[in-house]
C-alpha cells in the first residue's frame, strides 16, 4: 500500500529530489532481487531515492515503476525519461523512547551593591 500525498507534498518532495544524485541503477537485466534489496534499504535510510533505469524501452520503464511501487510500498513522485524519483516515509521506531529535555533553572538574580546603600 503506498502513501497517499497531497499535491503540495508531493511538489515539496519534487523540490528536494532535484539536487538528489540516482543511488541506485536498474541495469539491463531489470528488477533483480539484489536491486529490490538495494532499494529497500536505500528508502530505509533516506526515505526519498532516485532511480536511474538504464532500458531504453518505455513500456519496460514503466513495468518496473509499478513493480517498485508494489514491491517496496512506495510512492512514486515524478518519472522522467530514465530518472525515476520513489518515497516512502521511515517506520516510526516505537522501540526508542523519547527524551524529554530538562529544563534549565531561571538565572540568578544579581546582587546590586547599590541597593545595600543607606
């Protein structure tokens, strides 16, 4: 199942993916097992990817968006030419507590030397 976003997620997401370089290229041979494993851990740790797909074949480029969309339960947010750009948003650890901060004392008033005048 892949995220739903609204259009100004989506455009805000396009506007970060633009100065991504692809981390991950889907060669000749297409969707191999180690390339979905590839891709799984790359949206595990940066949640916004771009692909590079090197078929020249539009129908097969466009397999293997809907391929990585199901697989990886994914959103595809933009697909031009061979650059494909897929987010998922990262699981929310509920093993790791939250820290809450303490905080600080209120400073000191200062001792005026003034005030001790008669």
């Amino acid at each position: 199942m892949s995220p739903q976003l609204s259009p100004a997620d989506r455009r805000s997401l396009k506007a970060r993916a633009h100065a991504l370089q692809p981390t991950v290229l889907v060669g000749r041979g297409g969707m191999t097992p180690a390339v979905q494993a590839e891709m799984e851990r790359s949206l595990s740790a940066h949640e916004l990817i771009k692909v590079r797909v090197l078929d020249d074949d539009r129908a097969a480029r466009d397999a293997i968006v809907k391929r990585v969309c199901e697989h990886l339960s994914a959103a595809l947010i933009q697909h031009i030419g061979k650059i494909l750009v897929v987010y998922r948003p990262k699981p929310e650890e509920k093993s790791k507590a939250k820290k809450t901060k303490t905080k600080r004392k209120a400073p000191r008033a200062l001792k005026r030397t003034f005030q001790n005048r008669p």
